[in-house]
C-alpha cells in the first residue's frame, strides 16, 4: 500500500480533477431512493416487463441467468397480506397485525424475485451477487420511469408458506427479495460516505 501522505496527495489531486458525472445515467443512479410510501396509481406491466428486460442483462458468472420474476396479482398479494396478518396477530398481537396488514394492503405493486440456488457454494454466492445486480438494473430502469421501489427482505419471506404461495420451490429456489413499485407519494433521504473515504489507491 502506498503511504498515508502520498495517498492523501494523490486523493487529493484526484479528487481536485474528479467531476461528478452529469449525465442522465449518473442522475438516475444518484437519485433513486428507497421509496416507502407509494401513491394508488398502478403502474402499467409493459413498464414492468420492460424493467425485467433490462434486469437479465446483469453480468452472470456461466451464464446461469440464476433469477426468476414473480409478478403477484391481487389473489396472491391477499394471500400473502393474510398470512403475514395472522403470523403477526401471533407474535404481536391483533393490533400490530391490523396496523401491518393495513400498510401492506395500501402497496400497489408486488413482485418477488428468487435466485436457483447451486450445491457448489462458490456458485451459490455467484448466483446470488448475480441477483442482486438485476435487482439494481431493475429498480433503476423504473427509477428512470418515475416508478419508485423498495427491496424488502423481512423474515417473513423465508416462512415456508410464502413460497408455497407462490409455488416457489425452496429446494431448488432461494427468495432474494421483494420488490414493492408503484409511483412515489413520499421521497425518502439517504446518504453516503464521500468518495475518499472508501477509496484506497494501491501502487
Ligand atoms: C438486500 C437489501 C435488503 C433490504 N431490505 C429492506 C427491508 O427489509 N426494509 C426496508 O425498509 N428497506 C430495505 N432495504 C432498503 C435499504 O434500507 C435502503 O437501500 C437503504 O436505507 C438506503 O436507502 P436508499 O435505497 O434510498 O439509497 C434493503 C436493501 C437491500 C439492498
């Protein structure tokens, strides 16, 4: 590694020419938040397939295009709604479970996206990192169409009776996330270390 004050001399230069990139790409990139609060408007599935479109285009190590989009009508949005009622009216009570069902029943798009799981564990990790790329292909092209996401992972997914839902095969299928869409009510902030933070030049 390069020492502490040349590194800091050449961050230092570096950073001094950097430009943030201007263009559209780089401003869907930076723009896009985790969206929480989504209006009733639902959004079109030619704009969803399109999203999809773009999602399998993730880089893949072998080709093993490992992902699968499940798009969830109303009959399967219910039964997931009910479920997760009924395993919060458990674990938390009829108060909680009424407060969550009612937030989800308000979410206007649902999509759940699996990976094909792999007995090589070095496979597995591809496959899934594989997924997650698409993911991010996914939620940008609909960031760029004013169509806002959120990726949740809540335990809730890993209960067996999700996948039985859906007719997901757990054996061979591991359920990476859900996406919520629809078109944003409420923009959320986030934010993020600066570039020389993270950054580490190496001769
Ligand atoms: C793998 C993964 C799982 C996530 N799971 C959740 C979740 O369960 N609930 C949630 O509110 N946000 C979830 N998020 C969204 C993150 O909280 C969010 O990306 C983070 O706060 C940064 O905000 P931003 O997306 O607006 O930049 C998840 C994100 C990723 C990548």
């Amino acid at each position: 590694m390069i020492s502490d004050h040349n590194q800091t001399a050449l961050m230092d230069d570096v950073m001094f020419k950097f430009q943030p990139a201007q263009e559209d790409f780089a401003e869907v990139v930076r723009t896009r938040r985790t969206v929480h609060e989504f209006l009733d408007t639902p959004v079109d599935i030619a704009t969803i397939l399109q999203a999809i479109d773009l999602a399998r285009w993730a880089p893949n190590h072998k080709l093993t295009e490992p992902w699968t989009f499940h798009i969830l009508g109303p009959q399967s949005v219910r039964q997931l709604i009910d479920l997760n009622e009924s395993l919060i009216a458990v674990e938390k009570g009829e108060e909680a479970a009424r407060k969550k069902m009612a937030r989800w029943s308000q979410i206007p798009g649902w999509m759940i996206v699996t990976c094909r799981k792999s007995s090589d564990p070095i496979r597995n990790e591809e496959n899934y990192a594989a997924v997650c790329c698409a993911l991010q292909n996914l939620m940008l092209f609909l960031w760029s169409r004013k169509v806002g996401t959120k990726w949740a992972t809540s335990h809730f997914l890993q209960h067996p009776q999700v996948a039985k839902t859906l007719d997901i095969e757990s054996a061979t299928e591991r359920i990476v996330g859900m996406i919520w869409y629809g078109y944003v009510a409420s923009r959320s902030e986030s934010r993020r270390r600066p570039v020389p933070e993270i950054t580490v030049f190496h001769p």
